[in-house]
C-alpha cells in the first residue's frame, strides 16, 4: 500500500487495516489477531530452550506460544514475528537490537521481556512474561468505563511508556492501543507488544515507513514520517485511548485509508463533552491536547500527561458518583463483573493532601533543633524558626492507638522474592513516628502472606530461614481507590479485584550486602543528648546493633542501582551530573528511601547516627573531642576529609563533614513526652531530622560559629526541601526486627 504525500519518498507500510480490531479475536497477552484457521501452521515443540505448551494466538505478526523455561523453570511467552516477504540478515539483527533495547525495562506496568533469540528451524522469537488477563479491548467490549476507571487506567499506561521513552534512550512503542493494553488478574495495567517499539536514534533510517495500528496513529507516523517520531506520537495514541474509553467511540472513523489519514491530518475530533456532557471538562481538554495536530502542542512527556490526569482527580472524583450517563451508569456492572474495575494500583491521594504537600514543597520551613556540644551556635546565627523543645523527664515509649479508627481495616497482600519469607509490620504511631512494638502484627503464614492492617505508615520487616532479610516501609490507604500519585515503593499500592491491597514485592538482597559497611554494636542503654543543652536533653535509648555505609551515597552509586537515573528531584540538571564519587546531594527523602530499599538497606534513624558519629556516646565528634580539627568545611568526594573518621571494623568517614544527612526519624518533639501539650509545636507535616552538620552547611554555605554544635545537632528538614548541602548513607539492621524487643525505644532511667 503506497501513501502519497508531498516532499517525502513514498511510504512502505506495515499498517493494519481500519478495521482489524472488529475482523480478528485477540489474544489476552499480545493483542495478535487470530487468523481463521487456528491450525494453519503447525505448534512447534521446541522454540530454541523453550519447551513449547499451546499456542496462544496468531496473526499478520506472527505465532504466539506458551512455552516453558527448563533453566529459570517458568512459564513464558514466545512469539515469532511474521513477515510474508521475509526477513534479510540486517533486519533480524535490528529487530534483535530492538528487542535487547526492549528488554532493558523493567516497570510494574510493562510487560518484560526476557529474551531474544534467532534459532536455525524458526529464525528470529522473543520471550516475554506470560500474563494472564483480558486486553483492554476485550473489556470494552464488555461495557462501558467509568470516568475514574478511565483515569487510573491511563495514568498507568503514561507511566509504563514514560519508562519506555526515558530509560532507553528514547523508545517508542509506535503501536499503543487497547488490544496492547493488559489488564492483568490483579486489575493492573501491563502494556505489551513492543514489536514496534524503537528508539530515537534509529529514526532516521525509517524515513518512509509507516508502522502502527492506522486508527491510532498520529498525524506524523500516518504520514510515513517515522524519522519525526518521539515519546509524543505514544501521547497521541494514548489520547486515543483515553477518548475511547471515556466516549466508547472513537476520534477518527473514516473506512478508507485515504480518508482515514486525511481525517487524522486535516480534522478536530469531535469534542468529548458533545457525546457526553457529564465528561469533566478539565479531562476533555487533556484528552485534546494529546491530541493536537502539532506535535509541539501535546504534552512534552507522557510524564507530563500522568501529573495533569492526577491533578484532574478533584472534577473526575465530583463526577464519580453523581454521574447517571453511560459513563459512570455502569460502575455497579463494573465492580460486579469486570476483574479490573476496582482493580488499578493506587496513591492515596487525597485532594486536601495534594494542595498540602505542593503549598509545603514551595513554602518549606527549616525548624531548628539546638544541638549538641558544649557551647550552642550563637543566637544571631540560628535559623528562623520554632525550636522544639522539652522539659519533661525521659520516658519509656509507649503503645499508642493506631492513626486511623480502629473499625477501618483492609486485607494486605504482602509478597517477597524470594518467597517463604516470615512477614512482620509495625505501624508507625503518629506523633513521633517510632514503630510500634505493642501493636505488632505478625502474618500467621510465609509469604505471599495477607495481613490485616489499617490505613497508615508501616515498619515491614522480611526474613527467609537462610538469614537473609529486608526492612522496607509501605503504606495502607485510607481510600484504596484513590488516585496514583508517587512512584516510589513506599507510597505506591495496588487494589484487587477482590479489594485486597497489593504492596510492591519486597526484594530480599543477598546476605553479604553488608561487606565494606562500618559496623556498630549498639546499647541497651545509650545516653543520647547532651547536658549542655536544654534543647536536646539527655535520656536513655535502647539502640540495637546495625550497620552502616562507610561514606555518603554517591552520584555512581545512586545511578548504579536506579537504571543509570537522575532521582526525580535532580532532574532538573539533565546531563550535568557532578562526578561519580561526589556525595549526592539536593535529594528529596522520597528518592533517598527509594534508593535505600533498591540497595537492599535502609536509612538510619537519628539514635543510630549520633551513636556513630559520636562512637557510641563517648566523644563529641567523630574523630574526638577538639572542635579546633574542623577549621573549614568544604564539599568534597564520598570518604572526605580524612580526619573526619569512625573506626567501626572499618573507617566509616564524613558524619560531621561534607555533606549533611537525612534520616528517617519523624521531626518531633526530643524527646518524645507522655504528657504532650499543644503549647508544644507538632511535627510539621512531612518534615524528617537531618544529622551531620547545622543549616548553613545545608545551604552549602557554611558558616564557622556554627561548627562547634557537632553531631548531636538537629534539623528538620521538610522531605521535598532541595537543599545543596544535604545527602544521605544507608544503614542495616544486624539482624532483623521481627521482635518489639529488637525496636529502638526508650528507657526508663
């Protein structure tokens, strides 16, 4: 098929026709059409390794198979791609480039590939996930979608494509549309089909040809202009998506080719809100703008498109259940029959929350803490605002009531990898933010285990018979239908069909993820606090053995476990990264906990880092007790100044040096009273204590007086605070917590 256009070669075409998704049944993981004749070629047995099971589906791409792996002993599956007119050498080796490009994405809401290959018998198969489910076009045959059905669901697909166009190099799925959009058994989101996909910097030998599913093309890819093509012409496609569902027709519907391409070049869709008015308008205008002519005027990223559908949440959750339209009419069929309808992974995001955190994220306020040594900064160089304080005597922690009302409770999944893992949470309680041992909840079964767990923050602790273990925190919603908001594994859940709340799987590191870490003992009773100082008295704490990194995070280390990625609070530095072994710095907490739970470790708490830096307790600073050895203080790589040292089986270097540090302690009153009083300033919402050195070492302008407060000094930082001085070091627990005995905790004098 030729399709002319002006001042460009003629186009060769891959296209499918129009009509294709009503002329062929589609098979749940590829969204293959199934030719006539299920038999017209024959079921292998054998794929390369692959001990092929069934076939799965047929059609002008190719074979897929269920197939079993006898090395990782798992079920997968294989395609082969079909081309009538065959396949020279150059292309099977580019379409095996692509495929190893594919396979470097790893997303929750991605499809993985696992393998490509080229065998003698069938020539070149890729080997992906086998996922059971229904594509997307199968459950809108089905019925009709509600409107925050249809949000969650885009919003998953932009993420998915997002990691796609940014974490290698630019790929492009080229073929986004409903029958290559899985709704897994969980309700979750997976697109497939990356058969299509590629990357930017092949363009322009693709100058001519057109790839795609016609009806969902964008006006550049239509044209045969595929040497144009970037993350945008996905936008599109996903703009087509979301009309779709939102209208249960689509944007353009000629028959004819020509006449297709001439609509999708030259014509507006028809507004949303002219089939239905009960559309929120502010969705209608995203949904356009996806769909703009002009490559130029859709969103930038598929980022982009994400954050304005979760900013939509407001109008979509107004319309949600006032809605008596074809739209929303069918939410009751949905919830009864459809196994995704209450099923997408969601944030508990709130509207009130989201306003909060954005007016907290420009207006941060640093509350200061008075410090540690024998004299305190002086008054004229202190920060602004309120320090927190105490006068109460230490107390033994006690148990507190949960956040949330005891009546409101909801099933966890809770799953590791490896699995068989003992599974423990502790909810955070809510003043100070130490887990809490009195209401420990442990899972009656290994895992995947179900525990019941209400709304809140959680201290989660993992550990296979063998020794090895995890700590990671997660969170229960409220509204576990909410709207996604984060990616990070913290924050993030997913909501079965069964209304179960899904965690993201805990990945539990190898035992020796602790080599080159400084170790500590710890103290059943530790002296934390200074009596200098009536801000930071002292008191006693019981502090477990743990470990800790020997230095800063780096920038080499940050990217070496997150896909060679920026953390999403320094992206705005693009390519201007500072060098490998320089301590990362200006990162959100958000990204610092991330990080640590991709590492295998934790952050520490502010207990165990002045334990270190104060080798436990006995001297003011870490290299000793003369505030002379610290006449200037600078920036510069992981492990530096040499001075600045703590020996812990090894050198654990820079506590009370180059950049300061987060951890995960809750900024409260220190230390935590009984009889708490509103004369007393809460924790600022979203607000942690940072350790290691005083304000203007935070701004990166460190100012001399104030070096004398050393390490028992704190700060409350708020977690979106972009401050250049502050980073972050990993620590872990010796063994793990799966006991309220193993808990840090006050002690009664």
């Amino acid at each position: 098929m030729v399709v002319p256009h002006s001042n460009q070669p003629e186009p060769q075409t891959r296209a499918r026709s129009p009509d294709e998704n009503t002329q062929a049944s589609r098979h749940p993981l590829t969204g293959t059409s199934a030719p006539a004749s299920p038999n017209s070629q024959a079921t292998p047995e054998q794929i390369d390794r692959y001990k092929v099971r069934s076939r799965l589906g047929a059609g002008a791409f190719g074979q897929v198979y269920l197939a079993f792996d006898p090395v990782i002993k798992r079920e997968v599956a294989v395609k082969i791609p079909g081309r009538p007119e065959g396949w020279s050498d150059r292309e099977e080796d580019d379409f095996l480039e692509e495929a190893r490009r594919a396979a470097r994405l790893r997303h929750p809401h991605i499809v993985t590939i696992y393998d490509a290959g080229k065998c003698p018998k069938h020539g070149v198969f890729i080997v992906m996930e086998y996922v059971k489910g229904q594509t997307l076009a199968e459950y809108l045959k089905r019925q009709t979608i509600g409107v925050d059905t249809c949000v969650r669901f885009i919003i998953q697909a932009a993420d998915a494509v997002h990691e796609a166009h940014t974490d290698t190099k630019g790929l492009v799925h080229r073929d986004l549309k409903p029958s290559n959009i899985m709704l897994d058994e969980r309700g979750n989101i997976r697109v497939t089909d990356f058969g299509l996909a590629m990357s930017e910097e092949c363009q322009a030998s693709e100058r001519g040809l057109i790839s795609g599913t016609l009806r969902y093309m964008s006006p550049e890819q239509i044209s045969g202009q595929a040497h144009f093509l970037d993350g945008r012409s996905d936008i599109w496609s996903l703009g087509v998506v979301l009309y779709e569902c939102l209208t249960g027709r689509l944007p353009f519907t000629s028959e004819g080719f020509a006449e297709l391409r001439e609509e999708i070049l030259e014509r507006e869709p028809k507004p949303l809100r002219q089939i239905n008015d009960r559309i929120p308008k502010r969705l209608e205008a995203i949904c356009l703008k996806c769909l703009s002519k002009s490559i130029s005027d859709r969103f930038p990223t598929s980022h982009d498109l994400a954050d304005a559908l979760r900013e939509s949440a407001i109008e979509v959750e107004s319309s949600r259940d006032s809605d008596s339209s074809p739209l929303s009419s069918a939410r009751t069929q949905e919830d009864q029959e459809a196994p995704s309808a209450t099923g997408l992974g969601t944030v508990g995001w709130t509207p009130a929350a989201m306003i909060a955190t954005v007016v907290a994220a420009i207006c941060a306020v640093t509350f200061w803490f008075a410090g540690g040594g024998a004299s305190e900064p002086p008054e004229t160089d202190r920060p602004n605002g309120h320090p927190i304080t105490s006068a109460s005597p230490p107390v033994e922690q006690p148990s507190t009531p949960a956040t949330v009302p005891a009546q409101i409770v909801h099933d966890v999944a809770v799953m590791t990898h490896p699995a068989g893992a003992r599974v423990v949470a502790y909810p955070l309680e809510q003043r100070y933010g130490l887990p809490d041992g009195g209401l420990r909840i442990a899972a009656t079964e290994r895992s995947p285990a179900t525990l019941q767990l209400a709304p809140g923050r959680y201290l989660v602790a993992v550990a296979l018979d063998d020794g090895r273990f995890h700590e990671v925190y997660r969170t229960v919603p409220e509204n576990k239908h909410g709207l996604p908001h984060k990616s990070y594994a913290h924050t993030r859940w997913l909501t079965r069909v069964d209304g179960t709340v899904e965690w993201p799987e805990v990945d539990i590191p190898p035992a020796d993820i602790v080599e080159g870490m400084g170790l500590f003992a710890g103290s059943p009773r530790f002296q934390v606090g200074d009596s200098a100082s009536s801000k930071t008295p002292k008191h006693t704490r019981f502090v477990a053995g743990f470990h800790l990194d020997p230095h800063e995070t780096t920038w080499g280390e940050f990217l070496a476990h997150n896909e060679n990625q920026a953390p999403a609070s320094l992206r705005r530095l693009g390519d201007q990264l500072p060098d490998d072994d320089m301590p990362i710095a200006g990162i959100w907490y958000d990204d610092a906990l991330m990080y640590a739970e991709k590492a295998g470790k934790r952050l520490p708490t502010e207990t165990e880092y002045e334990y270190a830096a104060t080798a436990g307790g006995t001297r003011r600073f870490p290299w000793g007790d003369d505030a002379d050895i610290l006449k200037e203080w600078s920036f510069g790589p992981a492990g530096t100044p040499k001075f600045d040292r703590v020996d812990a089986g090894r050198p654990v270097f820079g506590l009370y040096s180059n950049v300061a540090e987060w951890t995960c302690s809750w900024a409260s009153v220190y230390p935590p009273r009984l009889d708490y009083q509103p004369a007393f300033p809460p924790r600022p919402e979203g607000s942690y204590i940072v350790r290691g050195g005083p304000l203007s070492v935070i701004e990166r302008n460190p100012v001399p007086a104030q070096f004398v407060a050393g390490p028992r000094y704190r700060l409350a930082q708020h977690e979106k605070a972009l401050q250049p001085g502050l980073g972050f070091r990993c620590a872990r627990s010796v063994r793990p917590r799966l006991e309220a005995t193993d808990l840090e905790r006050f002690v009664r004098d």
